[in-house]
C-alpha cells in the first residue's frame, strides 16, 4: 500500500492505493458515516454497505444532476445528518463527483471520503477536489472545489470492472502519461496489455504515477488559475463531443480530444511529428474507439459554454513535446479556424 498527501488551501486529502476491499470499514467507523453509490456498485459489492445507512443513486451522466443532489439532501435530512456526520462515496467518477458536491454543500459542508471504483475515477476522478454537476447538458457546469479528507483506491473493485470502462480510464491515463513524461509514457506504451488485463502491480504502479502527476499540478494550483488548467488537455474537444453524442464515453471523448490537440500543436508549429504520431499510436495500441464522423459546426457550437472559456478568449492546452505542455489563450475565432482544419484528419484517423 502506498500514500500521498495533497495539501490544498481547502483541506488536507490523505490518498492511499493498493489498500484491499475488506479493511474499508477500519476507515469509516462510527455511527455518523452515510455512504453515497450507484445501484451497480451497490449489487455488485454488497458486503461494503452491509448494515450501513447508504443512499443509492442510478448511473450515467444523466443522473449527475441537481435533482439528484437533491434526493440525497432530503435523505441526509431523514437520517437527521448534522456536522457530526461524514459521507462516503464508493463508486465511479459519477459518484465521486455528485458525492463531494452533496456533502460539500449540505449545511455548508460536511467532512467527506471517496472510494473510487474505476480505473478511471482512481487514475484521476477521485482526487483534486474538484465536483459538481451537469446542467442543461453542460458537463460540470455546477460545482466546486473541495478536497475529501481521505480517497482510497482498492484494486479489487476494478475485477468487475466492464472491458469499456477500462478502456475509459486508459482515455486519462494517455492524458497524464503525455502531461508527465517519457517514463510513464513509454510504461504505459510497453505495459498496455497487462493493464488492459488489470494486473495489480501495473495497475498500481500506473495508478499511483497518475495521481503524482496530478497531485503536484494540483498542489501547485489548486483552483486553476494557472498550471492546474493543463490538465484540461483533450477536454475542450472532449466535453463538446459528450455533449453531441451521448453514447461516447468520457475516455473516448478524451482521446479523440487528445488527438485533436496532437493534430493543432503539429498544424500550429508548436509539435513536431513524431510526437502527434507517438500519441495517436498510443490511443490506437490500447483499442479505445476511433471517433469519427464529427463535424467542426457542432464542435464549436457545442464549445460555447465552455466553463474554461473567459469572454472572448480560451485557454487551449497545447502539446510541445511528451510531458511538456503549454497553456495557450487564444481567441475563440482563432480556435475556431483551428478546429476547421484539424476536424478533417481526426475523423480520418491522420495526422496529414
Ligand atoms: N472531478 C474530477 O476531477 C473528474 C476528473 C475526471 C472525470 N470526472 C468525471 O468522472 C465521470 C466519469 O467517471 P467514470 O468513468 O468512473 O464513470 P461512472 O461513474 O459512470 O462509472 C462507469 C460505470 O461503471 C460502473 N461501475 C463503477 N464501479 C464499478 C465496478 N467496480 N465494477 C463494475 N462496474 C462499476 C458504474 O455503475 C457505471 O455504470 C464523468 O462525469 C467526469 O466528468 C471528474
């Protein structure tokens, strides 16, 4: 078991990996703890929420909502929570996001924990304090920033974990592999198979460089008023496309995303070739879904409520080489035109 701390303006979060399914409780104890998860997290793993108060949500991004922030309200008021009282969600990104922004807002916060249960809310999800909800079906448009005191990752949940949500989680894992740098790259790159597979010690040791990765940008910015803002690498792209078709996946999303900033950095000057052909190869070897069929019109209608976007200009995240990015405002025109030349080559899976 590994643990790393993040030490943010808002709370300390202690984040363990490694840590087995069965000495969750030792975590959580006492009579004020009510557990936040999803109905198949629920089914699957009943043991975990055995004769525990637990609120029950359904799944997918149609449910990360207000209404269903407000049921968990009337059921926080029913179990008569007060301040005394310490939530936990156990589930994936959907959980963990709609869970922190409950707690965090409920009395004006209660003191919260998250137990990620997939890859993907492991890898990146379950830390850095960011929740919230979608609106009007804008991707996180209501939310804020609050770190869970304690986010322990168990690499047992991820043995049920379906094949598409593995490769959900591998979308983040190229992000933070191409934030980082050559090694975790080139581990990912070499590795691919045992993860796909869910071998522990690979998954642990991805798992854990992701969340250095993250936790240093995080540490260093925790409200994203700067370096924090690489880390939407891919997600300018990725949220317009969720929000277009919402039979994509958020890892899909994210590497469609990843190839569109490859493919800008390369036509902008800013990349050379090898590392947009390295990037793409990457997405292709671990078999996430080719995105295609996309139209820039929709793209950048679909951009419009970008929370990230500030008046008439956007902060793109562009790629200068693996594990070294740059935050480039630029204005929405500019980026429009951007995308008009890049939209042709993604959809056809090409970097020229
Ligand atoms: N707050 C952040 O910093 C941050 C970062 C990245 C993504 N996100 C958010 O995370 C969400 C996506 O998270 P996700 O990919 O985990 O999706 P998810 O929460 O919808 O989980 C995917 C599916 O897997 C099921 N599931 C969960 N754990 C399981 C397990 N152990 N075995 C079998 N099935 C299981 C869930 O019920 C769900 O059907 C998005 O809403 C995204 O916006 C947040």
């Amino acid at each position: 078991m590994k643990e790393l701390i993040i030490e943010g303006k808002n709370g300390k979060s202690r984040i363990l990996t490694g840590e087995c399914i069965e000495n969750l409780e030792n975590y959580f104890p006492g009579k004020n703890v009510i557990f936040i998860t999803d109905e198949n997290v629920k089914r699957l793993y009943p043991g975990v929420f055995e004769n525990k108060p637990v609120i029950v949500t359904g799944t997918g991004e149609k449910i990360k909502t207000l209404d269903t922030v407000s049921m968990i309200y009337e059921k926080l008021l029913e179990a008569r929570a007060d301040r005394s009282f310490f939530i936990v969600g156990v589930g994936g990104g959907i959980v963990c996001d709609i869970a922190g922004f409950a707690a965090s807002t409920y009395m004006r916060g209660l003191r919260f924990g998250l137990v990620p249960t997939t890859l993907l809310a492991q890898a990146d999800a379950g830390i850095g304090g960011k929740n919230g909800v979608n609106f009007m079906g804008y991707k996180n448009l209501v939310g804020l920033f609050s770190q869970p005191g304690v986010i322990i990752c168990a690499n047992g949940f991820l043995r049920t974990l379906p094949g598409k949500e593995v490769l959900c989680g591998m979308g983040e894992l190229v992000k933070y592999a191409v934030l980082s740098g050559e090694k975790m790259f080139t581990f990912l790159r070499d590795n691919y198979e045992k993860l796909l597979n869910l071998e522990d010690e690979a998954v642990d040791h991805i798992v854990m460089e992701s969340l250095l990765i993250k936790s240093e940008i995080v540490n260093r910015d925790e409200r994203e008023s700067g370096e924090r803002m690489k880390l939407n690498l891919g997600h300018t792209t990725a949220h317009a496309i969720e929000k277009i078709d919402s039979t994509i996946s958020h890892g899909e999303a994210v590497a469609a995303g990843l190839k569109m900033a490859a493919i800008i950095s390369y036509q902008q000057g800013k990349t050379g070739i090898d590392t947009c052909q390295k990037i793409f190869d990457l997405v292709d070897r671990l078999g996430i879904k080719d995105i295609s069929g996309l139209s820039a019109s929709s793209i950048k209608d679909a951009m419009l409520h970008d929370k990230k976007r500030d008046g008439d200009f956007i902060n793109y995240v562009m790629i200068s080489d693996i594990g070294n990015t740059e935050i480039v405002r630029t204005g929405i025109g500019t980026l429009h035109r951007w995308i008009d030349s890049a939209i042709p080559l993604l959809n056809k899976n090409r970097i020229e």
